[in-house]
C-alpha cells in the first residue's frame, strides 16, 4: 500500500513492530498526534498505523518519532510483483518467538521438576537448576525484559514489567543465595513443609519460578502471535479471487498473458467456466454471468453485447469478447478490498483483560516490593529478611496463573469447537460475543443452499408429472444454464436429444424421444402457438410474485407444465433462527437479491425485518446504521460481498463452506455451513470467556491473598511455589471443563 495524497493532506500507512499490549499502541498514537498538523490512529491488532499529516511533514519524520517511542515503524513496501505475493509466508516475528518459546519449555520443565519433586534433588541439583534456568531467564525471557525497559523510559507499567521484575529478582536472589547464602551447599534440598514461619532467605532458590513464569507466559505470547498473524489474509483471500491468467486478443489472435498485465481498452475472451478478468463491457457473444460471489444474486444474470460485467465472477454460458474497462486498483474487487481492510482498521481496540487489570496491579505491588523492604530495614529486621519479604512479594505476584488463564482457557474452547466445527479466531471474538444482541443473516449460502433446485412442479389437467420431468430433463440437460441444470439435475433424465438449439434470451428447443419439446420462457411457447390455459397461468404469475424463476415447458404443440426454480432453503435454517432467538439475538435478513425472493425465505424460516436489494458497500452502511442506533451487531455470511460487512460487524461468522475471503473477514467460521451451529458457537463463545474471566479472577486471588503473608516475612518457599502451582493447576482444570461442551 503506496501513500495517498489529496492535495492538502497526505496520507499513509506505517507498519508497527515492537507492540506487546494495547497500552503500546496508546502511546505511540498519542505520541504521533502531538505532532503539528498529524492524526494518528494505531491498531494493535493489525500492528498498522493510519496517519494522515499536513504537507510540511516527511513521512521519515513519522517513522523517526514512532522510533523515539521505543518502537519499529516501516512505511509501506512497493507492490510485490505478480507471483510474489505467497512468499513471504511467515512474518519475522513469530520465528524468534517460536525459538524462545522451544527454548524455555525444553530448559524449564527439568528446573521445575526438580523443585517440585524432592527425591530428584541429587547433591549439586541446584548447580544444574541454575545452569537451565539462567538461559531461560535472559535469552527466552528477553522480549519482556526490552518492554520493560521501554515502558521504565516513558514512566509506564504493564504485565511485561511485573513478569520481568518478578523473574530477575527471582534469578538475582537465587544467585545472591547460591553464591553467598548457603543455597549452594552440596546436598542442600528444598524440603516439602507448610510451616508458615520467618526465614532470612539465605537457603532458598526461585529458579523454577523464575524458569516456569517465562516459558508459561511465552506461551500465551506466541499462541496470541499467532492468531494475529492472520489479520491481513483476508486481503490476500480477496484478491486471490481475481483470474490469474486471461486470453486476450492482439491483431484477432489469442495469447495468454498474466492478469494483471491487463490494460483499460484491451479485448480478451471469457470462455464457459472461466472467470472474467477485470471489469468491462461485452462486445460479442452472450452468456449468463454468476455474480453471486460479488452481489449475492442467486440467479445467474443474462449479459450480452454492450453490458458491464464485473471481474472475479464466473461465466456459466457462452464464449464472450469483453473489452477491458477498469483494472487493478480501480476494479470492484479491489474496492471491496478496500472496504474490508477500512473495517479491519476501523475495528474497536480491544484491550486483553489482563492487560488493564495489570495496570492497577502492578504498580501496587511494586509499591508494596519497595515499602515491605522499606519496612523491615527501618525496624531493624536485617538485610536478609527484608531482601527475602520483597523479593516473596514480587515472586508471588509474578503472574503465572495470570499467563495461562487466558491461552489456556482459549486452547481448550478453539479445541472443542473446532472439534463441533467452529473455528474461532482469537480472544477479541469471544468478548464481542457477550453483549451481541441482533445478528444480521446473508440469504444466498447462508440462510439458503446458494444453488438454483427445482422447488415445484405444476402439470396441466391429464399430464404425467414424470413424463413432464423426463422430457424437460433430457433437454434442459444438453445447457449449460444454472437454471437448465437445477432441473437436469431434479429430472434425472437419461432420454436423448437431437437438434437441440439455444434460443438466446427465450429457452431451449429440440427433439426428445420423437416430442419436439420447448423449455423457457412463456413467449417461447407463444411463438408457437402453445399457450398457457389458466391454471399454468395462476402458478407462472405466483412463482413470479414470490421472486422465484419459472419456465414453461410444452411439446406436441401443447403448454404441458410450469416448472419452479429457486434457490431453496437450507433445512436446518428455520431451526437455527428459534436458536438464535432464545440465545436473545434479533434476527435480520440481509440480501442483494430481490425483495419478493427475501420477503419469501424471511417468512419461511421465522425472520421478521428484512432488507434487501443492496449493493456489497451498502451491506457494510447498513452493519453501520445497526451499530449506530446502540445495536451490537454479529453478521453471518459466506460471499466475498459479505467480506467487508463480516469485518465490520462486532461478530463477523462466516460459513465454511463459502469463499476464502469471507472466511479470514471473520470472527468465527462455521465450517459445516450449516446454519444451526451458529448459537452454538455463541454460547460456546459465551462459556470460554466466561472461563476466562473466572481464570483471571482465581489468579489475581491467590496473589492477592498470599501477598501479605510475603509482605508479613512468613511464606516459606515452598508454600510461596506450592501456591503458585495450585493457582496455575486450578487455572488449567478450570480451563479442561470446556472440553465437555455440548
């Protein structure tokens, strides 16, 4: 993405690396809107930085004060060339994070074992201890530490300052133990007592608090990295949807060349099948083109010569020669491009609870560390004893349980869902899913099946259903319409054809078992002289009303059927929306099909307010207009037309079975598509943040209680390590009850 200029102000995009909680994106952006004549806003979630500035101002200079702050900014790379856009696969960040993450728990889980576990403690185990845990510390440890350090310069303090203090004074008075207590002693153990009694320290490590605290908060660090990660591919999905390659003409003859060396004025062919290259205006041929991925029109449209038609979408018909329009950053794809990264960007910034717990907690209990060691030293406790409180203070503090209560929490809920087909992306969806309380429905894919079916047949007096299907069959099954399939497929028929011809715009024609038999439109039949008697009439003009698809169908010289096509419903749709009602949820339909068709399905499956006819950007106004009258809002969707709106919404859920953009556009991904595992996800949902909130709650209250009795000099080691443990097992099997989720 380039910087845009307007004139006056200029616009562009930086790239944000270093960020390690939503206070960071905070600071920078308040840093950048001190400047003259700047206004920032910083997402943490998508590490980008939309800055808009004056024209005296350098877009370096924004880079050099995001730097000022403690962190990385980059402005935007130059467009990658066609087919280097996958290569890249793996940012930067998550490979050392990766590293770190192996690093601890590989040199950790030996440290903790042997604390924990007396017999294993041989005569120089503690040497070993130290020997494990130091890397730990300093190596794995180290992004803490730097955020740390930052957050010190700029007089702030989140969880990276509690973890980093807690586990370097953990490290520093093992060492101070080891070297000049009597911690490093040949054959010293850490007995298992509950004693609450008063200690100077000089025998006790922490080095498997110190190891065990890093390793389990990486871990949340690396997971939480992860699902980041994917923040841009719904982008990349996006533009994936265009062609790749497409045959355009030069001096009458064919050659193929990548799309997007495709220039405004150039010809190029579309054959049945293939999608349309870039936006443009038939000059030869007709077809019917399927928008439905663009426009959420089930019913393929007819184009022919002097008709737009749109990139990314199918030709299901006939050969074409499209004359190119529009192209690359000007095409409709593109623009909805655009319209999802808005949301994306645009999207509420989303604090970790932890994180603004942590703001309160964690400068109290540095404050409680220096006045414990305060206190003992003015009342003559000596050096030891006081060292020992402040150091138990911090140590009991450091937020193991705290790490693990959201990843693990999360891990168990992912797994669980994805094992009933729910994927959920990360921990923003589980907080938006508490207080949605109207969920905006696609129709086509969604809500119905997304593919034309033979919904009714309606017979003349005297005439045979089958033999009605068996002819209309075997004709329609010689086109290549979506409509001519829907009943090829519901007919089955394997009777021949012979002189077969389209008739554009009207139907088909041709010779069936001896019948010359018509199928289309009741003017096809007309023409020649077989017209509709009343009742075929009454059920053309009520399929016709209701926003279906009808064709007639006659041989012999007589009208003999109407035959009903529609996209029908999905049969688990009615079921869904009574779920979503008793989960509080207002439904709403959502459609750029027309409004009989809508009006129709929203009665059918027991929704009440529906809006249709509209257009892929006017989808995103209307999840606006919800969001703005106070409605919180979870969309369900499946094409790339619902993209930008699933972005936008405060619960975007996409159906598995639909397109690649919709799906990374999402906030949940249902993915058997069907539509019933959408309350469940909600409560789902529901039930691991609440489990997430109860980890939180569970960890600060083990702290919280055992901090005056570190304060007060009378936590043993092992009871101050025992309840860390507890605080971080309770914490795990509080987690593991997600897994018996119905």
């Amino acid at each position: 993405m380039s910087s845009v200029t307007d004139g006056t102000q200029n616009a562009v995009e930086l790239s944000i690396s270093g960020m390690t909680c939503a206070s960071c994106a905070n600071r920078i952006e308040r840093k950048l809107n001190k400047l003259d004549g700047v206004t920032a806003t910083v997402n943490y979630a998508t590490e980008k930085a939309k800055v808009t500035f004056g024209p005296g101002i350098e877009p370096e200079a924004l880079v050099a004060e995001v730097e000022k702050a403690g962190y990385g900014a980059a402005l935007p790379a130059p467009e990658p060339a066609a087919g280097e856009a996958g290569e890249q696969e793996e940012p930067d960040g998550l490979r050392p994070l990766r590293q770190r993450l192996i690093t601890a728990v590989v040199l950790a889980v030996p440290v903790i074992a042997m604390a924990m576990i007396p017999p294993l403690q041989f005569t120089h185990w503690q040497w070993l201890s130290l020997t494990l845990a130091a890397p730990v510390v300093v190596y794995a440890g180290w992004p803490f530490h730097r955020a740390a350090w930052t957050n010190l310069r700029h007089g702030a303090a989140t969880m990276d300052t509690l973890v980093s203090m807690g586990t370097i004074a953990a490290l520093g008075w093992s060492l101070w133990a080891l070297f000049f207590g009597t911690a490093g002693i040949p054959g010293m153990t850490h007995p298992f007592s509950f004693a609450i009694e008063r200690t100077d320290g000089s025998g006790n490590i922490y080095l498997e608090a110190a190891a065990g605290v890093t390793a389990f908060i990486l871990a949340g660090r690396y997971f939480e990295a992860r699902a980041k990660r994917r923040a841009g591919a719904a982008l990349r999905a996006l533009l994936e949807l265009g062609a790749k390659d497409v045959a355009v003409l030069r001096d009458g003859v064919e050659t193929r060349i990548p799309a997007d060396r495709l220039a405004v004025g150039d010809r190029f062919v579309v054959r049945p099948g293939e999608k349309i290259a870039t936006d443009g205006v038939i000059e030869e041929g007709s077809s019917a083109v399927d928008a439905s991925m663009l426009t959420g029109e089930s019913v393929p449209v007819e184009v022919g010569p002097g008709d737009a038609v749109t990139g990314a979408t199918v030709n299901a018909g006939g050969r074409l020669v499209v004359r190119a329009t529009r192209v690359g950053a000007d095409t409709k794809l593109a623009q909805m491009a655009r319209l999802v990264e808005e949301a994306q960007t645009g999207k509420a910034k989303v604090q970790r609870l932890a994180d603004r717990i942590s703001g309160v907690f964690v400068p109290i209990v540095i404050a409680l560390a220096v006045g414990t060691l305060g206190f003992w030293l003015g009342t003559g406790g000596g050096a030891g004893a006081a060292f020992t409180a402040a150091v138990a203070v911090l140590i009991i503090a450091c937020p193991c349980a705290l790490g693990l209560a959201t990843p693990t929490a999360l891990l168990v809920g992912t797994g669980r869902g994805a094992q009933l087909g729910i994927l959920i992306k990360g921990p923003e969806a589980l907080e938006s899913t508490r207080a949605v309380d109207t969920i905006v429905l696609d129709k086509t894919g969604t809500v119905t099946e997304g593919r034309m079916t033979l919904a009714e047949v309606h017979t003349a007096e005297g005439e045979d259903r089958a033999e009605v299907l068996r002819l209309a069959g075997a004709l329609e099954g010689a086109s290549e319409h979506p409509i001519a399939q829907a009943v090829a497929r519901a007919a089955g028929s394997e009777a021949t054809v012979s002189d077969f011809a389209n008739i554009e715009g009207l139907g088909v024609q041709g010779v069936v078992d001896g019948h010359a038999v018509l199928v289309g439109r009741p003017r096809l039949l007309a023409e020649w002289s077989q017209h509709l008697p009343a009742e075929l009439e009454r059920a053309f003009t009520e399929a016709q009303a209701s926003g279906r698809t009808a064709v007639a169908v006659g041989w012999d010289g007589k009208a003999r059927a109407i035959l009903v096509v529609a996209d029908a419903v999905k049969p688990t749709s009615a079921e869904a929306i009574a779920g979503l009602r008793r989960l509080g949820l207002t439904p709403v339909l959502l459609t750029g099909d027309n409004e009989a068709v809508a009006k129709t399905v929203a009665a059918e499956v027991g929704i009440d307010e529906v809006i249709a006819e509209v257009l892929p950007a006017d989808k995103v106004d209307v999840v606006k207009r919800l969001q703005a009258e106070g409605k919180v809002v979870a969309m369900a969707g499946d094409g790339v037309n619902d993209a930008a709106a699933l972005a936008q919404a405060d619960l975007g859920m996409s159906m598995g079975t639909g397109t690649d953009a919709a799906i990374e556009a999402s906030d949940l991904t249902l993915v058997r598509g069907d539509l019933r595992v959408a309350p469940d996800a909600i409560r789902l949902s529901r039930r691991t943040l609440r489990t997430i909130k109860g980890n939180l709650f569970w960890a600060f209250a083990y702290n919280v209680a055992a901090l005056p009795l570190a304060a007060g000099g009378l936590l043993n080691p092992m009871i101050a390590g025992a309840a860390m443990a507890f605080s971080s097992v309770f914490v795990v099997g509080n987690s593991l009850r997600l897994r018996s989720f119905r």
